[in-house]
C-alpha cells in the first residue's frame, strides 16, 4: 500500500468517526499493522486475528458466505444500536451521509463514479435488476454463460417466457489452457438479434474466469448490453470495472467482500443507467429516468433500509485498502495456488483451472456426485474446514485463512482417499 492511499484511507476514517464514533476508531488503531509492508506468515496470522472464527471451526467457503473482520462486525452493532437508542429523523440524518461515503469508498475501490454504484441487497437482486430492466423486445436474444448462477440464467428464461424474447446458452471447454478457447465459443454465438451478453466473472461451480474484457469489447462493437455477475470476484480481485469495460455489474458484500450480510452491489454504467427500468418504485427512484438525475440510486429505492449495514460498507472498503487491494488479490491466488497444486501432488483430479488467468479463488477438486456431501460433511465434523459440495469438493481460501489451514484441508482430503477416488 502507498502512503498516499494510507493517507487516503486515513483521512476517510476520520470522515467516518466524525460522522460517529462508535465502531470507526479501532480500524483506525490497527491501520499501521494492517498497513505493514511484511508479507510474512506473521503478518497473516495477524490479519487472520482480526476474524472471530475458532480453529475448530475455519471457514473456506468465500463463494457462499465470508466472516466480516471484528471492525465491520462492531460498526454495524454500534450503528444499530445508535439508532434503537435514538430512532428519530433528527438522529438518523447522518446515515445519508454515511451512505453517500460507503457509495464513494466502493466507487473508489472499482475505478467508477458514485453516481453509478447502487447498494442493493445482494448478487441475486443485482442480477435480477438487469434482468427486468433492460428494454428487450419480442424477438431479442440474450446470450447466457451456461455456468451462470440461476440469478443470472434461469431468470432471463423466466422473462423470455413472459416477453417472447429468447435465451441462448454458451458452453466453453471443461479444461481450457488459453483464454481464446473462452472467447470462441461467444464469438460464434453471437447473432444479429442478440442483444445481452450475460456472463460470470468466476463460476461458482467450476472456479473458471471468463476474460470479461475481451468478451466485453467482442459484444460492445455491436452495442450489446454485457452484464457480469462479480459474486466471485469483488474483495477478490483488484478490480477497475472502467478497464473491466462491462455495462453492468452485480455482486455481494456477503461474499468475498467480508462486508456486512445482505448488502449488494449493482454498477451500471452511466450512459446505461437511464435506459434500464427499476424493478421496485419506492419514493426515491426518480420518476424522472433521464439521463443521470440521480443516477443508479433509482435501483436501490426499497422503501426503509437497515442503515448502520449500508454505513459499514465504508469501513470494509477501508479494512481492504489498509491491508492493500493488490495484496488481497495476491494472497487469495498463493492460497489458492497452494491448494491446488497440494490436492493435484496427492493425484487428485481439479475441476478448476490452475493457471491464474483462467481462475480465481474459487477451488474445485472432482469426487463422486454421490460423495459429495459426505466428503463435505466430514472434512467440516472431523477437520473442521467448512468447505461446500457445489461442483465437487469446493473449498475457496481468503485473506483469513493461513497456509496451516490450506496444509490442514490436503492432509484431511488426503486421509478421506478411499472415499473420494472410485476404483
Ligand atoms: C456467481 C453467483 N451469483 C450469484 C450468487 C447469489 O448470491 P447472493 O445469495 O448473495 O445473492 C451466487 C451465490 O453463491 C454466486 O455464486
């Protein structure tokens, strides 16, 4: 991390303790050792401490649900207790600008312009968003990734059964080994009628990345609207969503962002904004679409929302910068490296691509349909890694955890052998 951006992240702290002092200095407190240049096991053991799981119980699943670290945890209890102590409109006012700060820090953190973030509830909302709020017409074709979540893919078939437009799903190469066998398949499928590219950013079954910015420059020669699901990747990947070249973008703070529950994120890019409808009309959407009265804030009018949520956001953007978005990013693809290439030394068969550029955090190894969840089960009861069954054995490595507890989930998968490899 520069100095400049500790200085940065600083001076926004001090904005937010100003706003209120709960929950906001402690982050403060830690920012020289988050900020520390080391990048040794000691430095990572004490960003692990910053996360209140047990070692009997370590979490490996990001692409579900993340633990938030004790900051955001704190802020959001401190902030809903300060409104329960005092819930009037004189007391809540400040949470506007705590809002408009939490929007700023994710704009911030994607290269983007407030005006073209929404906080939303979550990646399904986002998706769904798009989904019934792009202008389509009988007739028109959107083009799926068929490892799109249903967020993402039966939804558009639930419009195209309602609106007679079509849907058109890819299928891409179970093992590529370059990212031009990704983009082929696109190529070929897209027709004069298409008028969506609807893809993920990192499968949550899979563990595939999909090279967005060259699909995204592939379908914007034709004006076609390209939506990315980012659950995957957003508090994963150092992201520029400008560089990213997409129309639109959904993901969760739940999820790799550690953030709190139930707080979404929906860009969309600003010459996008006023063609694509809300789904819900609260006071706040702004009758008036046009372009840019209040920017993507239309799609985030739900009636009353949970406040001290939406004003900790900016303290997880904060806790990302101090340890470093580059620095996340790096650690998630050692960790993940390291998984993957200690399963494959024990001749275990990836679903995931190893290779960096053709996936991200998201780790998948093969094991019997019908083991699957005992395989699951059992490293989560006897070794207490909280992996997933989704795709085959999913375990999906974070900030939080360490290389023991990567050494640990090999040598537990190691001793369930018989298990996992059929004869
Ligand atoms: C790629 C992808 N999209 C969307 C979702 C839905 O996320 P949420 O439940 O936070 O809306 C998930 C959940 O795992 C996912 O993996």
């Amino acid at each position: 991390m520069t100095d400049l951006s500790r200085r940065s992240a600083l001076r926004r702290l001090a904005q937010g303790t100003a706003l209120l002092s709960a929950g906001l200095p402690s982050l403060a407190a830690l920012s020289s050792r988050l900020g520390a240049a080391s990048n040794d096991d000691a430095y990572w053991e004490m960003v692990r401490r910053q996360f209140p799981f047990r070692e009997a119980r370590v979490p490996m699943n990001a692409a579900n649900l993340c633990p938030a670290p004790r900051v955001v945890a704190e802020a959001v209890v401190e902030l809903t207790q300060d409104i329960d102590v005092d819930c009037s409109f004189n007391n809540r006012r400040k949470f506007k600008t705590m809002l408009e700060l939490s929007r700023k820090q994710v704009a911030d953190q994607l290269g983007v312009d407030s005006d073209e973030v929404a906080l939303v509830r979550n990646t399904s909302e986002a998706n769904n968003i798009i989904n019934n709020g792009l202008p389509l017409k009988a007739g028109d074709e959107v083009l799926l990734w068929d490892q799109n979540h249903p967020t993402n893919n039966v939804a558009w078939q639930v419009r195209a059964a309602r609106f007679h437009s079509s849907v058109k799903r890819v299928e891409t190469p179970s093992e590529p080994t370059r990212i031009d066998q990704l983009i082929a398949p696109f190529e070929q499928a897209l027709g004069a009628r298409t008028k969506v590219l609807a893809l993920t950013h990192v499968s949550n079954v899979s563990g595939m990345r999909l090279p967005i910015r060259e699909l995204c420059e592939l379908a914007q020669r034709r004006n076609i609207h390209v939506h990315v699901d980012g659950a995957q990747t957003w508090g994963a990947f150092n992201l520029n969503l400008r560089e990213l070249r997409c129309d639109s973008f959904a993901a969760s703070s739940h999820k790799w962002f550690c953030g709190p529950k139930e707080v979404g994120l929906l860009y969309v890019k600003r010459d996008r904004i006023a063609e694509i409808w809300p789904s819900l009309v609260s006071p706040g959407w702004g009758s008036d679409v046009g372009p840019d009265v209040k920017g993507a804030r239309k799609f985030e009018s739900f009636g009353q929302r949970d406040d001290a949520r939406l004003a900790a956001i900016a303290t997880t953007v904060d806790f990302h910068r101090l340890v470093g978005f580059d620095r996340v990013e790096a650690r998630i693809v050692e960790l993940a490296g390291a998984l993957k290439a200690g399963l494959k030394a024990e001749g275990f068969r990836l679903i995931t691509p190893e290779d960096p550029k053709l996936s991200g955090g998201v780790c998948i190894m093969r094991v019997p349909s019908r083991k699957g969840q005992e395989v699951f089960n059992q490293l989560y009861t006897r070794y207490g890694i909280a992996g997933a069954a989704t795709g085959g054995l999913r375990l999906c490595p974070h900030i939080y955890n360490t290389m023991a507890h990567i050494d640990r989930a090999i040598a537990a998968v190691r001793e369930m052998r018989s298990m996992i490899v059929e004869v």
